[in-house]
C-alpha cells in the first residue's frame, strides 16, 4: 500500500494520498476517506486499518481540519468486515502476525472513540463486522435507502468483536443479544431504532453532507436538517417478546424459551431457533457471556481488551477455519462444529476463552500521546 502523507499537495486541487484500496483528501477544512476496494466489498486489510488509524491521528493535530468523513465508493457495499480469507491463511502461517492485525484493529476502535472532531460514517450499503468497527465509534452514522448492518460471527465460529460486547449490550433492551446469536442483518429503520444509525439521510443528499463538511458548517444542525424518519422499526416492534426470550441465562434456556413460544411469534420464534441452531455452540455460549459481560464493562477499552483475549483464542481454534470454509471457500454451508453441541461446551472451555493473556495482554494506548 502506498501510503503517502495526507499533507502532500496534488497538482490538480485539494491535497491528497491514494492507493488501491483506500483513498485520503483533505478539501477545504474536511478530510475524507474512502474506502476503494469494492471488488472485495470493501473487505479491511491490515494495511487499510493501518494506514486509516494513522491518518486519523494526523487530522487529531491538524488545526485547519474540522471533521472527516468515512464513505465507500460507488459499488455493492460499505464494508463487510475483514478480509477473513488472507486471515485465516495468517493463522496457518503465522498466527502472530494474525494477532497483530486484532492488535490494531482494536487500537484503531479505541482511537476512533477518543477522537473530539465530528467524524461522520456515509454508509449505504452492508456494514457488517470490522466495517462496523470503524464506523460506529464515530460521533455521527449516516444510514442511506441501502444501509444493512449484521454481526455474523458466530455463523463462522467466531464472536462479535471490535467492541461488539460493549456496544451490542447498549442496544434496547435485550435486542444486542438477538442480533449477536442470530447474527440477523437489520435495516435502517431497525438501525435507527437501535442507535446504530445517528440519522437517516437520502444518499442523493449525501453531497450536501460533503460540502457542508468541506466548509466546517455546525454538523449536528446540518444533519438534522436533512434526516428523515425511516418508518417502523421491526425490532421495536418485537421487542417483547425479544426481552422475555432473549433474558435468559444460557444459550440453551433461550432455544428452550423460543421453542414454547405460540400465538403471534410463532413462526418467528421457529426460524430463530433454527438459525441459532446453525450457529458455532462455542460461539454461542461465548458470545452470550461476553454481552453479559460488556453490559457491565467500565468502558470501551475493557471490552476491547476481552475481545483480544477472545480472538486469541478463537482465531486458532477449528470453528473459525471450518466456519470460514463452508461459508466463504466452498460454500456449501454445511459446517461441522467442534463441539458440535451445546451440551459438550462446558463452561470450563467458555471461561478459558476469557482467561488473562498475562504478557501477551492487548495494552491499549490512551490519546493523545501518539500524535508525532
């Protein structure tokens, strides 16, 4: 990746650093990043979430720049996560180079909730995983017509990383929880309900958004401006019944609650259960854990220091190959879950994931030190 500094300026206009998958500018008193590799959906790389984590600490300590905006370009996606492939190939190879990525990412998340100027997230398209990572952590989330927002993990024998135990626990409710088990993509008036989307704008208007921001007009009256209510939230909708089921103490009550259920929510709680169901039992019962946990996390920074003692574990352990593989190499979606069973994964195995990493503890760093 070529990385040149934000401050270098280009001859046809506002200063400028390019690469393939990733796009810096500054315009006016506005910087913008772009993510640019939609071939891949936006899929993060190491070097995307490095070079973006070091571009906001220069914006952090440049006077004439008022806000960023974070936007994909035109395609299919705003971002669908990490790129799981080239990871899962680290954790063959070197699965301390693969850590190093869970390092950053998580330096990066902690960053962006730290950073004072308006940072405002264009998205209409997908955003799942990383993708949320970099974007919900910023003061403003713009969710156009296309906005879809998932944390799919445990459908790969994973968990809902980049904080999600911290930010997923702070949904209404039991609603985190649902979404964490299911892994179920939502859409922008369940994404505005929940918090996830700060306004609901028309990405025709999207420009608007730019020029304002290119001029250091107020952000929070310009955005308010130009919202529109997205309409009835589905989730809201079902929040009774997502509160009585989803309070339960175990994966396994919850399955138990969702199979009673009769009446209205029938049919919604059969395919719930199934889709848990189809999920990692490992992930399950640490995900679970980790929303219970993050719900009394002090801060940010606690959960993401659980997360990396979480993706140590996890990344290395067969679920995670074998989930990616049924979902994203063959696709036949068919995994074979070691445990395969709730009732194998006891809970010693659940609280080992949780363990101290003792020297190998992620320390995060705290702003703004870093700045050179």
């Amino acid at each position: 990746m070529n990385d040149q500094s934000a401050n270098d300026q280009s001859a046809n206009g506002p200063s400028a650093a390019r690469s393939l998958d990733v796009i810096f500018r500054e315009e006016g008193r506005a910087a913008f990043i772009t993510l640019n590799r939609q071939q891949a959906l936006n899929a993060l790389t190491h070097d995307m979430i490095s070079t973006i984590y070091r571009q906001y600490l220069r914006w952090a300590a440049a006077p004439r720049i008022y806000g960023v905006v974070m936007e994909a370009a035109p395609g299919r996606a705003f971002c669908v996560g990490g790129d799981i492939r080239t990871l899962i190939e680290s954790t063959s190879s070197d699965l301390d180079k693969a850590l190093a990525l869970f390092r950053d990412e998580y330096q990066h998340n902690w960053t962006l909730e730290q950073f004072t100027k308006p940072n405002v997230a264009l998205i209409d398209g997908p955003v799942m995983g990383g993708g949320v990572g970099i974007s919900i952590f910023g003061t403003h989330r713009v969710a156009g017509e296309n906005f879809r927002f998932a944390m799919p993990e445990t459908s790969i024998g994973f968990f809902p990383d980049v904080g999600g135990g911290w930010f997923l626990s702070r949904f209404p409710g039991e609603t985190g929880t649902y979404l964490a088990l299911t892994g179920r993509a939502v859409g922008r008036a369940d994404g505005f309900y929940l918090g996830i989307a700060s306004h609901c704008i028309a990405a025709a208007d999207f420009d608007k958004i730019r020029h304002a921001m290119i001029e250091s007009d107020p952000v929070d009256p310009m955005l308010a401006s130009l919202h529109c209510h997205p309409g009835d939230s589905e989730i809201e909708k079902l929040r009774p019944v997502i509160d009585r089921v989803f309070a339960a103490d175990s994966v396994e009550e919850i399955l138990s609650r969702l199979d009673a259920e009769g009446g209205a929510h029938a049919q919604w709680a059969r395919e719930t259960a199934a889709t848990i169901r189809r999920n990692a039992p490992l992930s399950l019962k640490v995900a679970l854990r980790q929303l219970r946990l993050g719900r009394r996390a002090a801060s940010l920074k606690q959960a993401l220091i659980t997360d990396f003692r979480l993706a140590s574990r996890l990344v290395a352990a067969p679920d995670f190959r074998e989930g990616v593989r049924a979902a994203l190499i063959d696709k036949d979606r068919k995994p074979k879950w070691l445990p395969g069973t709730l009732a194998e994964v006891t809970t010693d195995m659940v609280e080992a994931c949780f363990a101290p990493l003792d020297a190998a503890e992620l320390t995060l760093k705290d702003h703004w030190g870093l700045i050179d």
